[in-house]
C-alpha cells in the first residue's frame, strides 16, 4: 500500500491548526496527470492572445501571534493579476478569493531554494518590492521544476501587463501601473497565436502534490526558442567513449590526460522521465527509493542545509558488495545544486567534513569522488507524449586499473568505488523504467471549443478593486479557519478537443559557421567619423597581459569561442560562431569594497571622469559586484569610436527601460582553463543577467553603467564562492550582448569579451583607499 504524507499546517490569527492529507500515491481524481495547456476562445484584447496561469502551492510565512503557517491554496496569475484561493475556481464557480494584488513594475521574484517545512521539503519563492523589502511574501513548491515555472509564469505576466499597456488599454488600466514599465511592444507576446486565451496549469492537485513529477508541457523554452543540447561557448573537452555497460556508455576526457595522475569520466543515459523527475529522485534522501537503484549512496543522512541550495550529508557502505573488505566504510559528502534558465539542472558533490560527524567507531572513514550531475530535457519526437532528458553524471577519480579495464579486462576497478558511482546512472535508469509513473507526462496540448463556465472572465477580474501589489497581499492576507467543504462538480461537457503535438526542433548542421562581422554602420551612428585613441593612455587597476601565460591580468579574446544566435534562429534554432567584438575593452579596474557599491563610474578614480574618458564618443561600464568577505567590484570599460545609433538595437538598449535591459542584456561565461568541477558549475550556456540577479541601469553623459549584484541571488552567491575558491588558477573567458528576439535583429553580435587570467584576489585595490 502506498503512503500518505499529512502536512501540518497552521490557520491565520487564530493559531488553530488543521491538516491536509497529501496523497503520494499514483491515485486518480484532480491529481492524475493530466497536465494539459486548455486553451480557450476569446474575444479579449483585440484577438491577441492571453496566458492565464493556475495550480496548487503552499502559502508560508508567519502570523501576527509568531506562528509559523503553511496553507495549502490555488494560485491563479490571469494578465496583471494574481489572484488566491483556498479552493480550485474551476471545480467551485463563484468561490471568492481570499486575497488578490497586481503584478506591478517594482515585483521582484526570487528563487530561494529548498527548505524544511513541518519535516517536508519545499521549493520557496520570495515575493517583495525592490524598493522596499519589508513588504514581502513567499509561497512554496514542491518540486524545483515547479517553482522555476511559477518563476516564469511571473515574468509572462509582466509582460502580457507591458503588451497591454502599449496596445492602449483603459485609462484605468493604465493608472493601475507604475509610469516605468517599458510601452515598447514585447516580441515574445506579439508571436503568439491571435483568438486565443491560453489556461496552462502548473503542478497537479492536491491529492497528487508530493509526487514531485509535475510538468507544464509547453513548446520549446520560456521564450518560445529551443536552445540546443550544447552550451554557447566552445569547450575543450575531447570524450570517447571506452565501454558501454548495460546500455550506458561511459567516456574519457582523452583532451586532459592529467600527466597519467588519474582520469575524468562520465556515464551518459538517455532517461525516459522529465528532468525535473530524475533531479527529485536523486536529491531524494529515502533510503528505500535509493536502495532500488543506489549501490553506493543509499544510505544518507542530511546533516545540515544552507541557503536552500546547498546541504551535507552522512553516508554509510558494506564494502562486501564490493570487496572482501570487513570494515564498513563512512563518508560525507556536500551537494550543491541549481537550474540554469534553459531548464537543467547541475548537481556538485565533493568530499567534505562536519564537526556533527567525526569519526566513528566501527567504520573506515572514506572520501567520495568529486563528481557532477547534469540533467537536460529533450524534445520529445513528434506525436510522443513521454517526456525524455540526458542525465550525465561525471567524476574524478585516481586508481588503478582504469586502463586495462578499457580494454574489457578484468580488474580491480570493477570492484572500487569510481565504477560503482558510474554505475549510478545505469541503476537510475533500471530504477525509472520499472516505475511508470514516474515516466509518463503529458505533453499533449488540448484546444477546447467553448469556454468553460468555472473559468473566471476577464470583466470579473478587472472589476475588482485591487489595490495592493502582489508582495502585499501575499504578505498580508490572513487566511480564514473555517473552510467551505461543500464540493459541486462541473457538469459533463462533450468538447471537442484538437491535439497539436510537441514540435521536435532541428539542430542545424550548419551551425558551427562563421558569423560575420557586426554592421557598425547599423550599430553605430555613420554620419560621424571615427574618434582615434590610444588605449594606452586607459590604465584600470587590473594590468593587461602581456600573453596567455601571464597571471593577474586581463586580455581581450576574439568572439570565436562562443556561440550566438545566426541569422536564421528563429526558424531553425542555429548558432554561429562569434565574429571580434563591436566594443573595445579598455580597461579593467579590481577594487576591494565594503559593501556593494553602484555609479561607480561616478567616483573620481573612475577613467570614465578623466580627460581622456570625457573624449569618448561612448563607453559602457560593467561593473560586477562579487560578495565575499571582503567584497569585490569588477569593473569593465568598454569603448566605442562613434556615437550609438539611437535607432539600433544597441541605441534601444542604451537609452530603453530598465525592464527591457534586464530582458535582453545576456552573458556567455567559459572557463578556459582551471579545476573541472569549477566548469561543470559555472557552465557555458548564456544567461540573461537581469532575470537571474538584481541589474542597475546609471546613463549619463557618455555612458552606461550597469551593476550587476551578483549577491543578490543565493544560487549565484553559491558559485561565486566556488570559484573564488579556485580563482588564482582559473583562466574566465566573459561575452557579453544584446539578445536578439526579432528577424531584424539577427544575425546576434558580441558587445564585448574579457579574458581574466589567474586573478589574485590580494591585489585588489581599495576603491577609497
């Protein structure tokens, strides 16, 4: 018999507590599966498109007497509005909702991780005003795949309110937004189909909610584009593939042999089972799921958890099933895990020790292999309706008998722990595949004729006085005690019902040409002849290097190591190759700050306030903001020999919104050179930088600024201190650009690129030293 979990929760003001028996088990009712996009006619806003987005999450935080809560509601986001119930308003027509606010321009949404809640794990997301962070609120997922399209969800709604407003809404309408939001129409919007109003529901209903496998079945990424299975910057990895074991393979990096000192291997599966599934079951610490594909890592204890994205754990072995050995072996171990923007999830385990967990009688204390987890959706062929992901898992390992067991002989390896975490891979696809419910997920997406009477309209919605922001009304609604639990059921409707299947997008083969050079004509104002400098007379604290061997020093690479978005992307997904970068890099300042510091282009140190930076037809300041103790300002000096063209995309971005800066200023990020758990976390894929941090826009005179706050993100905190870690060794190869989103823009060009070699973080200077 399968287990039910109740989660404990505590009912507003009152303190009288209830609790809401979640059922696990593979049951049917709201909760079977059925994750279909219900997309209904419209006539709203002109026969443009509109998203309305639904599901169950939990409502957390802490009453006015202390206590904490944890409510269980329905979430319903429908054009600017978010609105909240305490149950489903498609199964109860005319249900009133216990509170509701408007998605408006100072919302920002964070991802805060994992967190224990009444002995369960759930997903946060923190709701609060970027200018005031007192008002705040969070609500909870139960899976990191859910949060991260909640996180998305938002984002589509600032976007349908921006779409709204620039299509000339009502005087109330716009009235009810703040004067900053960008007017200029959003690509993304415009795409969609016309006469439809598109329901996607998030998650599955309450009696489903802890199995952990729910999925909106969408095509392609958030923005519409399918993004490849590589990343966008050109690695120097070399695998082949030395055996292939149960119908894994497991490779060589042959590029990085290591001096003959050990190997870097990795087991590669295709996973019949979403990417979210396979991330929950191996961050799952039950020791009965794990005993059933873990042969290694089956016994696990959590000892602590930091930050929502980090923990350590104690681990327990009989080394019988591997050797003869008579003692047992113990080991801890920290995991460290993130979802980048495309949707994959990285997972990094390294050895560790914790004073909760010395040495203990009895048991050989042993080290775990440093090794990574990468997990990425696929595309599902066309007309399947299973979903698929590439899960990897790569280690490090020293040991003998690595290379007479390439040659399929018997050895030593067979039997040492290195073989038995490969192994892990094969065990966890034997172990999905015996279990069908965690395979199977609809992607079907389903067209309904009529629209459906429990659906709220669009008048309904409008005609409520809201008042409040989001932040504050998920903060400061009060749930009531006492629940309406009479249930009326939607009467049987025969509908008919389209299916359009997934699209598989191609990868074209032509996609490692060469992008051409940049239009500086189009970029760049053409009726102004060029201003010649010296770049010698630009001296930032961090020196320019005198070739790759240098350390602590900068340099200026070419594009040709990052992949970009071609001319035909929008209907084939193809990249090309970087072409040189429009701006030059000038200078590179590495300053020692107190606190994070912004317009430092405004401080007198600063080249943009000398003579010679005041010439400048335009210079754009990148000034990272590493926390650490203490904190860091990288800063960046881009420059222009001519005025920007204000008609460009780069003219759009310089003098735009700060909504559309944070929507198109993207970053490529490569380590070239350094230790390899430090690549597998930093990544190669591009990010757009005002989605994942907090970004400040400073335009005067000649130039931007734009500050970027890495601390302002835990995920981003957690890497960053990674590699500080390893920094001295590190060679970091940076691009930074302007994506492109229309036929127009394409093909994309790089801005700028850095080469920071080796840097010491001893030799930063004091900015008011």
């Amino acid at each position: 018999m399968e287990e039910t979990t109740a989660l404990k929760t505590e009912e507003g003001d009152g303190g009288q507590e209830r609790e809401v028996l979640l059922d696990s088990s593979n049951g049917n009712g709201n909760g079977n599966g059925d994750h279909k996009h219900r997309h209904k006619p419209t006539a709203s806003f002109g026969g443009d498109e509109k998203f309305e987005f639904f599901g169950w999450v939990y409502h957390i935080g802490v009453n006015s007497i202390g206590h904490e809560y944890c409510h269980l509601r329905f979430l319903y986001i429908k054009g600017k509005y978010v609105i909240m119930y305490k149950r489903d308003p498609h199964e109860n027509p005319g249900i009133q909702p216990i509170t509701k606010g408007v998605i408006g321009p100072t919302l920002m949404v964070e991802e805060l991780g994992r967190r224990k809640v009444n002995d369960g794990d759930l997903y946060v997301i923190r709701f609060y005003n970027r200018l005031d962070e007192s008002k705040k609120g969070e609500i909870a997922c139960l899976s990191a795949g859910d949060a991260r399209k909640w996180m998305d969800a938002f984002d589509h709604a600032k976007q349908q309110a921006e779409y709204e407003l620039s299509r000339g809404g009502s005087t109330r309408n716009k009235l009810s937004m703040e004067a900053d939001i960008d007017l200029e129409h959003q690509p993304r919007v415009k795409r969609y189909a016309h006469g439809l109003k598109k329901l996607i529901r998030i998650g599955k209903g309450p009696e489903m909610l802890l199995q952990q496998s729910s999925k909106l079945c969408g095509i392609g990424t958030s923005d519409g584009y399918f993004e490849g299975e590589f990343g966008d910057a050109i690695e120097a990895h070399e695998w082949k593939c030395v055996r292939t074991i149960n119908g894994i393979r497991i490779l060589e990096d042959v590029a990085d042999t290591k001096n003959g000192k050990g190997a870097l291997a990795k087991a590669v599966a295709l996973v019949d089972a979403s990417a979210d599934t396979v991330f929950e079951v191996i961050l799952n610490l039950d020791r009965r799921k794990r005993y059933e594909w873990d042969t290694v890592t089956a016994d696990l204890e959590l000892i602590d958890s930091y930050d929502g994205h980090y923990d350590v754990v104690y681990g327990t072995y009989d080394p019988k099933y591997l050797t003869r050995w008579k003692s047992k072996r113990d080991f801890v171990f920290t995991r460290q895990w993130f979802q980048g923007q495309d949707g994959a999830y990285t997972i990094l385990q390294l050895p560790a020790v914790h004073k909760k967990r010395p040495s203990r009688s009895g048991y050989r204390r042993t080290t775990i292999n440093p090794s990574t987890w990468e997990i990425r959706s696929l595309n599902a062929p066309m007309g399947s309706n299973n979903a698929k992901c590439l899960v990897t898992h790569m280690l490090e390992f020293h040991t003998v008998g690595w290379g007479r067991w390439k040659k399929n002989s018997s050895t030593k390896f067979e039997n040492s722990i290195p073989y038995a975490l490969l192994s892990q891979v094969a065990g966890l696809k034997e172990y999905i595949e015996a279990n069908p419910s965690l395979s199977f997920e609809s992607s079907t997406m389903v067209v309904l004729s009529n629209l459906s009477d429990a659906s709220t309209s669009n008048s309904d919605v409008e005609d409520l006085e809201v008042q409040d922001e989001f932040y504050d009304a998920v903060a400061g609604g009060s749930s009531s005690s006492s629940e309406d639990e009479e249930r009326q059921d939607d009467p049987d409707k025969k509908e008919r019902r389209i299916k359009l299947k997934n699209v598989s997008w191609a990868i074209s083969s032509l996609a490692l040409k060469r992008a051409s050079a940049p239009d500086v004509n189009k970029e760049l104002d053409p009726s102004v002849p060029d201003v010649h400098f010296d770049p010698s007379q630009f001296n930032g604290s961090l020196r320019k290097g005198k070739d790759e061997n240098d350390s602590n020093c900068w340099t200026s690479p070419s594009g040709r190591g990052f992949m970009i978005r071609g001319k035909t992307y929008l209907r084939d997904s193809a990249k090309i190759i970087g072409s040189d970068p429009l701006l030059k890099l000038i200078a590179v300042d590495w300053f020692k700050v107190d606190m994070a510091t912004d317009k430092i282009a405004l401080h007198p140190r600063c080249l943009v306030q000398s003579d010679a930076g005041k010439k400048l037809p335009f210079i754009l300041v990148i000034n990272l903001e590493v926390p650490a103790k203490p904190n860091y300002s990288l800063v960046l000096y881009y420059a222009a020999d001519r005025p920007v063209n204000k008609n460009s995309l780069l003219g759009r971005f310089v003098d735009g919104t700060d909504r559309l800066r944070d929507a198109r200023f993207k970053l490529i990020p490569s380590i070239v050179e350094g230790y390899w758990m430090v690549k597998r976390a930093v990544g190669t894929k591009a990010c757009l930088l005002g989605k994942a941090v907090t970004c400040k826009y400073f335009r005067q005179d000649n130039f931007l600024e734009i500050d970027v706050d890495i601390g302002s993100s835990s995920v981003a905190r957690s890497v960053i201190s990674l590699v500080l870690g390893y920094v001295t060794s590190l060679v970091v190869d940076l691009a930074i650009l302007i994506e492109a989103k229309e036929e127009s823009e394409l093909p994309e060009y790089i801005l700028g690129t850095v080469r920071l070699n080796r840097v010491k973080p001893e030799t930063a200077v004091p900015l008011n030293g």
